[in-house]
C-alpha cells in the first residue's frame, strides 16, 4: 500500500480508521478497491450497507480518499469536501439504466435527500436516427418507467441522429436537445456557428460541397478501445458534452422548474454518477468528488459540483443496494451481461458481441457493412468477426422477460420492482459466480 501525510483537519469524516501514525506524522495508507474481475457472490459487503441520513444536519461529506493533485489541472478542480446536501438547489443524477446509477440514486435517498430535489438525466445515445441505433432497444423505456415509479423527474438528451449521425460526420457536429420532464418540450441547445455555417453551404449544393464540409471537420471512423476522449468520440460528443452543453443551456434553476434560485443568489448543483474505481484502471484514478466542468461562479453565479458516491463500492456492494431496495435490474444484465453500457459498446467482449449478433442479427449485419463502407474496423486490430472468432454467445435464456424487452423494446411498470425473492441476474460477476442462485 502506498503512503502520503495530511493534515489532521484533511481526514475525511467518515473513514479516521484509514490513517496512522508514522513518523510523528498522519499518514493515510490508501485502502484497496476490489477489482469487478476479483469479485464474487461471496465477497463481503463492505459500502453497500445503509447509509444513514445527515440530510438537513449541517454535515459535509469529505472523500474516503483525498483527491489528486499530480498536475496544475487536478489542482484546479480539486473538492475537498462537499457543501452539506441540503445546501444544493438541486441534485441532477445521471441515470443510464445500469447498476452502478442506480444504486447512486439509492444512496441518495438513504442519506435523506428529498426526492423533490433529486432530477434525473439520461443521454439518448441513439438520439433519434430514424433507421439505426447503437444502444439497447428498451433502455430509454426502463428508465422512464423507473423515473415513474420513483417519481423523480426525467430530463432526456441527445445529440441529434446520435452515433450513427456522428459516425458518418461530414462538416460540423448536429445539434444537442432535450426534452423538458413536465412539459416534453424538445428544445434545442444555442447552434455553434461551425453548423450555422455548414447549414449555410448545404443549402447552396455546390459542385464540391462535401471537400468544403470536411473543412469543418469529419469523422468517418468508429471509437477508439481508449482513454483519450478525442479518439474515443462516443463517450465525449454523446454523453460528456451533451450534459455540459444541456447544463450551460439551462441559465437559473427557474429552467428547472425547482423553488429557490432567487435572483442575486447562487445556483447550487450537484451531479451525481456511477463510476466506480473497480470497472477499469483508468476510473480507479477517478477523484471522489471534483468542480465541474460548468461550475460558472463568476460569470453565471452557478456553482456545480460532481460527486462519485460508488465510487469505492465493489460490484457485491452495488448488487447489495439493488437487493435491499427489491429493484429490478436492466434486461440486459438478465440476459448474460455483466455491463449496462451500450449494446454494441466497443469495449464488449467476443462472448457479448456474439450475443448482439444472436439477438440483433440485422444490426449486427449493417455494423460489418459499416467497416466495408468506412474501411475502418470497429476493434483496433481485426474486423468483428474475426474478433468473435469461436466465442460462444453469452446470452442466458432462462428469463424470457428480459429477452423479450431486449428484442421488442418493451419494459412495463409491473417489473420495475422484484416480486418476490431477489435473485443476482445472470450477468452478474461476468457471469461467473452469480446468475439466478
């Protein structure tokens, strides 16, 4: 384990037992996280006990582990602690449908935060393209029916024809858009002047329109397998950016449809997400909580702050919310996988890719189609069949309920909620160790 000394008033409130004496001085020896491909049915619940409520008490959350400072940036954005919950306007969840949102959205209840100050948001990644998608066929459905049953506001985005629109970009990115949670108003974020323009140039046709276009920008290839946001497009430009781009769009809380936000005060927002340091090397370097992107003080007296609260939590962790709140989890973990990102995720396994191709041979015919056409492969190294190779499919067949929304789409209200025994989906620990038990 490595060390690194602080200051007595650094300890954060709630994990003292972390630090030591050594050498005259506190020195905080970082406990391990458990790793999602070490985990098992049988590893302890060590985070996803219940939290008990400080809503109202006047308490601030400090990080289990103290924030990085290793450049002039992570400085810059460094938290240290966060405002007590109750000081927030407003606590924007950013739902995808997986497990690791879910249970962030739990533990904000069980830390007592009203529902009446809790919105979620979810990035339609698909955002609307008329004749292709790249996510799930029933997530935005599941999460408007979760929303519904919890009633907790929905405010749905998306970049405009959504993957497949960026994937074969010529000339400036599409517009961003949202609909509002009361009203289902779509409206569109302010337009960039690098799309008003390319408007400008498609409506004159000229003989050699798209040379002019590419002057803009292109992009004619799929995302990268890395942690480079500029070579790994799908998560910037349909999720990160769609959020920040939505956020800056919304100028006071009153756009919120919230009480408070008076004029002359600051807005206070919390973002909550669900990354956690046992998915992947690159999120294990994650700080707990951060100042936001949008975080305008100065400029537009709003002040945004981002909290990881899973973040330590192993995978049994997070399977212990969902069971202790009887939720039921997204079709596709039902099916056989361990991952709720989007369907064809570039990170997906041959196994799960098999199974996209089992459930969606259509899609998955049109994603080979898309490498002849672009010349450029959806993995780094190989075509996708070639990348599946022999690779048995991973789809479980035990719960025709999932498949079936998988296939069609569908999620009613009905199954929101467990009845009955709560058993670990099939996906569970890469479905290894868990599956119905």
């Amino acid at each position: 384990m490595s060390s690194q000394t602080f200051r007595k008033e650094e300890i954060p409130w709630e994990e003292e037992s972390y630090f030591q004496q050594h050498d005259g001085q506190l020195a905080l020896f970082q406990p391990e996280f458990i790793r999602d491909a070490d985990c098992t049915k049988d590893t302890p619940v060590i985070h996803g006990r219940p939290d008990s409520p400080i809503y109202g008490t006047g308490k601030r959350i400090r990080p289990r582990v103290p924030g990085r400072r290793d450049s002039e940036y992570m400085k810059k954005i460094l938290l240290e602690e966060l405002l007590p919950l109750e000081e927030y306007d407003l606590v924007i969840l950013l739902i995808s449908g997986g497990k690791d949102s879910i249970a962030s959205y739990y533990k904000l209840l069980e830390l007592g935060i009203p529902k009446q100050k809790i919105e979620f948001w979810h990035h339609d990644i698909d955002g609307g393209n008329p004749t292709r998608r790249m996510d799930w066929r029933c997530t935005s459905n599941y999460i408007r029916v979760f929303s519904e049953a919890e009633q907790i506001p929905l405010r749905v985005s998306w970049r405009k024809n959504g993957f497949f629109g960026e994937l074969y970009r010529i000339g400036a990115s599409e517009p961003i858009e949202w609909q509002e949670p009361e009203t289902h108003e779509i409206i569109q974020c302010t337009l960039s002047k690098k799309y008003i323009e390319c408007q400008k140039l498609k409506e004159k046709s000229p003989a050699d329109m798209e040379k002019q276009l590419k002057e803009f920008g292109y992009r004619m290839k799929f995302p990268m397998k890395t942690g480079d946001l500029s070579k790994r497009w799908c998560s910037a430009y349909l999720k990160i950016m769609v959020a920040d781009t939505v956020l800056r769009n919304l100028h006071s809380l009153e756009h919120f449809g919230k009480p408070g936000g008076k004029s002359g005060k600051d807005t206070r927002l919390l973002i909550v997400s669900g990354e956690r340091r046992g998915e992947s090397a690159g999120r294990s370097k994650y700080n707990e909580m951060e100042v936001h992107r949008t975080n305008a003080a100065a400029k537009s007296r709003r002040i945004v702050h981002q909290w990881r609260p899973v973040i330590d939590y192993s995978e049994k962790d997070v399977w212990e919310v969902l069971k202790r709140h009887k939720v039921n989890t997204h079709p596709c973990y039902r099916a056989g996988w361990n991952r709720c990102s989007c369907a064809m995720c570039i990170f997906s396994t041959p196994k799960l890719f098999a199974g996209i191709r089992e459930l969606y041979p259509e899609d998955y015919r049109m994603l080979r189609q898309d490498e002849k056409v672009l010349g450029f492969t959806l993995d780094n190294d190989c075509d996708l069949d070639t990348f599946i190779g022999n690779a048995g499919s991973c789809v479980y067949h035990g719960d025709k309920e999932a498949i079936h929304s998988l296939v069609t789409g569908e999620f009613s209200a009905d199954s929101v909620y467990v009845q009955g025994e709560w058993k670990y989906p099939a996906g569970a620990f890469h479905g290894a160790e868990g599956g119905p038990c």
